[in-house]
C-alpha cells in the first residue's frame, strides 16, 4: 500500500508543471463542492468543550494557505474534537476521584489516632477503593491522550506532522575523481578560467 499524498498546499519539492497539473486534477476530482464550516456540526451541538475545539481548530485551518482538510474529513475531526471532551472529562473525574481519595485517607488517619482501630479497618476498602480509581482513570486518560496524538498528526496539528511535510535536503556527496575532471572540463568549456594543465 502506498502512503498517502500530501495535499498541494504542503509540497515544498519542485514539481514539474505536469506533476502540478495531475497533482490538482486528483485534488480537485476529490473536494466535495461544499466546504467545512466553522460553525460546529450537529453532533457537537450538546458538547461545549468539543464545539470550542472544532472553532479554534478551523480558525487555525482557515488562517493556512494549504487545503489540508474537507467535509470529506467531517467525521474525522468530530471525532478528535470528541476525544479533548472526553480528556477533560476525566480530568474532572480525576480530581473528585483524588478529593475524596484525600479525605477518606484524612477521616482515616483521624480514626487511627484516636484509637478508633475497628471504624479504621472498615475505612480501609473505601480509601483503597478511591485510590485505585484515581490511577483507573490515569490509565484511561493515557489512552485517550495516545488516541488524540494520532488524530493530530492526521490532521497535521502536530509539529512532527507538519515537519513530515518538507523536503529532506540531501547531503552533498563527496565528488569522485571523475566527477571532478568533468566540472574542470565544464568550467573550461565555459570559459571560467580553467586551464589545460597538460599543454
């Protein structure tokens, strides 16, 4: 499977004007004749954290030349947008997890010194319980970051992505003899002041 073309507006290369040509006849046979808004779809209607992301996302698409994305990506960049909600939602359940983790330890540790030792004991699985679901949602979080850093680098909001698109430079190989002798020709034959040595 080939990798995947990148939209014209992100080839720094030279192309030929043939190239450029085909490279915008398979663009254009591809780009559904409405754009996308910068008004969030349907979908995000109820959810004001992804409606805000799909704004400041579309306000940056706007501001580049480049037509990196098109209602043909609609679902794809719902479904990012989603994904930060859902990030920030474990966020808030993270810090309940944590608050109450925090006091049911504290209200333990009360219990403890004042020698309250059997109502201690039955704390314990209430602490242990919150505690455990403070580093279940960690891990849920982990997840959810590594899906959104896939969905950035596709649609190319991440610095390696946009470094992916431009040209590598090619390090100057060394020049062989022969090589050379054939620039020493070249500058002869355009009269740059190279001389013939064995005259």
């Amino acid at each position: 499977m080939s990798p995947a073309r990148k939209p014209a507006g992100l080839i720094e290369r030279h192309e030929t004007a043939a190239e450029t040509a085909q490279r915008a006849r398979r663009e254009d046979a591809l780009r559904p004749q409405r754009a996308l808004s910068s008004e969030p779809p349907a979908r995000l209607a109820r959810r004001k954290v992804a409606a805000a992301v799909w704004r400041r996302v579309m306000r940056e698409y706007r501001g580049i030349e480049a037509e990196i994305v098109t209602r043909l990506d609609m679902d794809h960049l719902v479904d990012y947008c989603i994904l930060v909600e859902e990030c920030a939602q474990l966020d808030e359940m993270r810090t309940s997890a944590r608050e109450l983790a925090e006091a049911l330890a504290s209200k333990y540790q009360a219990l403890m010194e004042a020698g309250e030792l059997e109502e201690a004991l039955a704390l314990t699985n209430k602490v242990l319980s919150a505690q455990e679901a403070v580093t279940k949602i960690d891990a849920r979080k982990d997840r959810k970051l590594d899906l959104i850093k896939r969905w950035r680098e596709s649609l190319y909001i991440t610095p390696r992505a946009r470094a992916g698109t431009a040209p590598v430079q090619k390090e100057k190989e060394e020049q062989d003899e022969l090589e050379q002798l054939v620039g020493q020709f070249m500058g002869v034959a355009n009269g740059n002041g190279f001389s013939d040595t064995g005259k």
